[in-house]
C-alpha cells in the first residue's frame, strides 16, 4: 500500500498509509487523543474525523477548545434540533441551519401552528434523549435526481430550491437516526459529543433574507459538551442582559431610534452627541499627531462613481434605491463606503514619491440597505460613520506604515480599557490565486510585511489562510469584552484593487508612473458599533475623559446653592463637565439617582463645606475620598484623565 506523509502543527512529519483517517492517525499518537477530537483540518481545509487522506497533507486535529471546531459542533447541533422538531412537528418544513460564532439556528417553517418559548423545554429534553443514541453523522453523495426525489416525496419545498443552485457531483446528504438532511458537512462524529442544549430565542426571518418570500420561524439554540459550561454561558447571558447597550442607551440618554425617521437610524441625544464627539476629538488628535490629513466628503456620489470602484457591483443590488435627478439618466447613491471620494481626491493633483505616504481621514457617514431582521441596536444599522482613513503609500512603506497603524489601534484600547484582543492575519489561499487581484510579487510584500509589523509589535495572532480580500491581505482586531465576548474592533487592510480601478499613480524616483498602494484603517470601525460594544464593555460606566457627565454637585438644601454655583462656574473653566442637582430631595435620593446615571463623582456640599470653601467628595460606587479644595479636586480630576490615556 502506498504511503503518504502527514505534517502536524509541531513541523514532525510521519508517515501513513495512504486513505487514512484522521481518526486513525490520531488513535496511532493515543486513544485518549481519538476521544476528544471532534473535527480535522487537512491543508487548512475542516473535514470529519472519518475522511480518508489520500495525499501528503497538513493536519491539525479540532478539539471543542478550537474555534473551528465548537463551529463544527454547533454545526452538528443544528441538525440534532432539526430531527427533534421533526419528531415533534412532523409536518414541519426547514430551510437553512448553520453555526453561528456562538450556537447556532435553523429556520423552520411550522406552518400556521405559532412555536412559542413554553415549548424550549421540551425540544431540549427531545433533543438531549436523541443525543442519548450515539448516532453517527453519515454523510452520503447522491445525484441531484436523486436528491429531488427524496425531498419531493418529504415535501420539503424550501430544500427543493436550495437543489436549483447545485449540480451533480457537488450535492450530499448528511443522515443520523432518523433525520436526512441536505448538507455539504463537516459533522461531529457523533451525536454523543452533545451533552447540554439550549434554546436561547425565536425570531421571524424571511426564506432567503428576501422580504418577498415567507416569513420563517428562526430558532436559536446553543449546546456543550458539558453541562458546567452551559451553566457558565448562561451566567454570562445574563450578565450580558444588564449590559444591553439598548437598555443603557436608553437609560443614560445616549441615543434614540424613530420609526418616522426610518428603521436602522439612530437618534444621537444630547449626551451621546457628546460621547460620540468627545470619541471623534480623541481620534482626530491622534491622527493629527500621526500626520493624518483631514478631508470631508458628501453623502453622495454619482452612480459612476462607485461603479468605477466595483461597489454597485457588489452593493448595488443590496443597496439604497439610486437617487433620481430631474436629469435624464442621472442618478446618485447614498454613499456605501468612504474610499471611492478618498481615491478623487487623490487623483485631484499629481504626486511624486516624495509625497508619499499621503493619509486621508474623515468621519465619513454611510449607508447600506441592511434587511430589518438583521438590524439590532447600535451594532447593526443603516446609517453609520467610520473613522476611516486611507493611505496611499509606495510598495516599500507599506510595512512601516502598517507599523504605525497598529499603534494608533494599541492607543485606543488602552484608553478605552480594552486590555485582552488577538489579531488576525487573514492572507490569500496560495492553491488558488485566480480569485485575488494583483502580483504574486506585491502580495507576498504586503503578507510578510503584515506578519512582520504584527511579530515586531508583539501581537498575539492567529493565521488564517483564505480568509483575505480578494484586493489584498488584511489585519483585524478580535476584542475581549468584560465578559469574556468577543467583538471585531479595528481593521486594517491593504488594497491592490482600487488604485488599479481609479488609475492612481505617482512619479518615482525613476521618472517613471507607478501605482499607489492603498491602505484602508479604521480603528473604531464604526462609531455607532464601538459605542455598542464600549457601553457592554463598561456596563454604562465609561472612562472620566469620555464620559458626558463627569461630576454633579449635590447641594444639601438650597441655601448651598449659591456656593454651589460658584464651585460649577471653577469646574467649568476647568473643562470638567458638571451640573448641579438641586431638586428639593433628600440627599440619599439624589446619591442614588446619580448612581444609577452613572456619574463617576459626587460633590455633597452642605455648611461645613461653604464655611471652609471645601467640598467632599464621593466616588461612584460609594468610596468617600473626604474633603478637597476645588483646586485641588480639578488637579485630582485631571491626573486621573492623564493615568487614563497615557
């Protein structure tokens, strides 16, 4: 029998026979190992542990602890839901049911029976008594007559349609106990792995996210393969409940939606005017300091425009309708994405390589048709702005600017607290070039010089090969959140596609046109999602240098008030943002409230404070810091913001 050499992440190499599994290989290291694997991936690609190998090939196996291979769980997970609501609802008919970062659904069609949140526990008893059987997940090819055949006899129009996309020799079928399903894998081993479920929601989503068709029952679940991991999640869930940047948003007044405005706008009040503008102030300094250029652009552009860049062509259809002039066959767009107006204004006056790097940045709003199923809050609108920047630099620079990029976004997580991330280095799949735009040459450049910047910055990172744009390689930030979430905060990315697209050049040293490199940064992403994510990060209780109200003064009764005024006057000149609370309540009940409007600090002024020019001071949360001068509170204040941002 011909053999085959399998390479394992340690660079060992070992050879096996040819049409191993890789449940095999790893029983032949140890069968405590073959017990917890759960998924394989063989030259970068997930397989189950029971395909056959049948060239040298890199070989990783997945445990639950891989991201890859809780996704393949979770994966399997949808189909365990499937057959005990098949065996529940017999005439139910299903649509899709993928994983998700966190669990999983599947979108189900219940006909006009109306699932309700009274029966989650018995879809889960259901489902765990079917995990019970060890059921293997036996994947079968069949022909797409075949496939026809089958769902037509089950009635299952919605697998029908999905059988319209596919061809022979690219269709299969995953069967375990008595549920088959249309699916192009990979599984789980075995049903067994599934030890705790839960169904977390229902919502309504429409058959293929388009508004036209019917409107499915989305069923939410999550499942571990231990129970003290599912009692773990849920403790975070309902932490991450108190966190709801919504409920927050709303009780702070920060911002609003109106449906007379439109789904998917939000509303900015006077407060979250504020911290938005005081996030903005924040960036912009640090982008002067870092030699950034600012540059407005309108909320328009002409449809040419972004045809030119290739957005229409991959938006348009998902985009706000085109606005209409009184012109024959003019038309504008509500504009998607900042870089097309970035590109003009490059290409508004020549440039030599002295000029180069040039970095463009503007908080620049767009707008994207979003479906109203997938609108949630702040973290998914239709109306956002970026702090984006664009830099134009020669091929040489792109590792020193790529440098300095990184530090702008450690900068922002350190003074936002944000203390645990990894970076992701997404580069192209080096078995299939075809389907990314430009040279081998510049994209091994921008590769190495991307993985270079990230090691010389210490990052900890993650590869992930195929995961690039098709115009370049690129790096994001995954942020870990108070609670253990994990949020994409920040991207950089570097870009072969658009200078090509907008025909952007400058003179080298050589005389001679050459093209840009781009580099597209934004390290907030957008604001109204860094909001989201920052109020859940902080529960509501953001830095003293950003957050609206930084003091409120609390008069014992209103012949202080006089006093009280003259101590806001002094903060005032001292940029501290204050008010007085001088309703006629008790003082308790004014602490109170100020606790629950989370004010960072507290001045209780009453005789003695007004008799010796002082002021006592509270902490939010009930630390009592005593009496100050308001000289030396404002010096205390402003400490605390330098400790903050440096």
């Amino acid at each position: 029998m011909s053999q085959i050499n399998i390479t394992f992440p340690d660079g060992v190499v070992r050879t096996y026979p040819k049409g191993s599994t890789s449940l095999n290989i790893a029983k032949s290291i140890s069968e405590g190992l073959a017990r917890v694997i759960i998924a394989a991936k063989v030259n970068d690609k997930v397989t189950e542990v029971s395909a056959p190998i049948n060239e040298d090939a890199r070989l990783n196996f997945l445990k639950w602890e891989d991201r890859e291979g809780q996704s393949t769980f979770w994966h399997s997970s949808a189909h365990l839901l499937a057959e005990a609501l098949e065996a529940l609802y017999p005439d139910v008919k299903f649509g899709i049911g993928p994983p998700l970062e966190t669990g999983f659904y599947y979108d189900v069609d219940f006909g006009e029976y109306k699932l309700t949140s009274e029966e989650f526990s018995k879809i889960e008893s259901k489902m765990l008594e079917l995990a019970k059987k060890d059921s293997p997940f036996i994947r079968k090819e069949v022909s797409k007559a075949d496939a026809i055949a089958y769902f037509t006899k089950k009635n299952d129009p919605y697998k029908l349609e999905l059988l319209e996309g596919l061809n022979d020799g690219e269709i299969s079928m995953y069967e375990q106990g008595n549920f088959i399903d249309l699916c192009k894998g990979p599984h789980i081993p075995h049903t067994g792995f599934i030890k705790a479920v839960k169904i977390t929601a229902l919502a309504g989503a429409y058959w293929r996210g388009d508004e036209k068709n019917k409107q499915l029952t989305r069923i939410y679940g999550i499942t571990f393969p231990k129970k003290s991991e599912l009692d773990a999640h849920l403790l975070i869930l309902e932490e991450a409940k108190k966190r709801d940047h919504r409920k927050i948003g709303k009780d702070l007044e920060l911002f609003t939606f109106s449906e007379k405005v439109g789904v998917g706008l939000p509303l900015w009040l006077p407060k979250g005017a504020a911290l938005r503008e005081k996030l903005v102030q924040f960036m912009q300094k640090a982008q002067m300091a870092a030699g950034y250029l600012p540059v407005i652009t309108p909320h328009i552009g002409h449809k040419s425009l972004y045809v030119t860049s290739g957005h229409y062509e991959k938006y348009g259809a998902d985009s706000f309708q085109p606005i209409k002039t009184p012109r024959e066959g003019e038309e504008f767009f509500l504009k998607p994405m900042n870089c097309p107006h970035h590109c003009e204004i490059y290409k508004a006056s020549p440039k030599s390589y002295k000029d180069l790097p040039v970095r463009y940045a503007e908080f620049g709003t767009v707008y994207r048709y979003e479906q109203a199923g997938e609108l949630h809050g702040l973290t998914r609108v239709r109306g956002f702005t970026q702090d984006d920047a664009h830099l134009f630099v020669r091929p040489d620079q792109v590792k020193e600017e790529f440098c300095k990029v990184i530090d702008l976004v450690l900068y922002v997580f350190n003074a936002l607290d944000f203390k645990e991330f990894t970076a992701q280095i997404s580069l192209r799949d080096p078995s299939n070039k075809t389907k990314y735009f430009g040279t081998d040459e510049n994209w091994e450049l921008a590769e190495s010089a991307i993985i270079e910047s990230a090691k010389e910055k210490g990052l900890k990172t993650v590869v992930e090969i195929g995961e690039a744009a098709f115009y370049g390689p690129k790096l994001d930030f995954m942020v870990k959140d108070a609670i253990g979430r994990k949020w994409q905060l920040g991207t950089i990315q570097v870009d072969y596609n658009l200078p090509e697209r907008f025909e952007l050049e400058y003179t080298g040293s050589d005389n001679l046109k050459h093209r840009p490199v781009m580099i597209h940064r934004a390290p907030f992403g957008s604001l109204e999602r860094f909001v989201a994510v920052l109020i859940e990060h902080c529960a509501g209780n953001f830095p003293l240098w950003l957050t609206p109200e930084q003091v409120i003064i609390l008069p014992i009764s209103e012949k202080y008030q006089e006093y009280s005024e003259k101590v806001l006057n002094v903060l005032k000149k001292h940029d501290i943002r204050a008010l007085i609370d001088d309703r006629s309540e008790k003082t308790g009940k004014k602490i109170r409230d100020a606790e629950l409007k989370k004010l960072p600090f507290m001045l209780i002024i009453g005789e003695k404070e007004q008799t010796e020019s002082t002021i006592t001071v509270r902490k939010q949360g009930g630390e009592d810091l005593g009496a100050m001068t308001i000289e030396g509170f404002v010096a205390y204040i402003n400490q605390s913001i330098e400790q903050q941002l440096n």
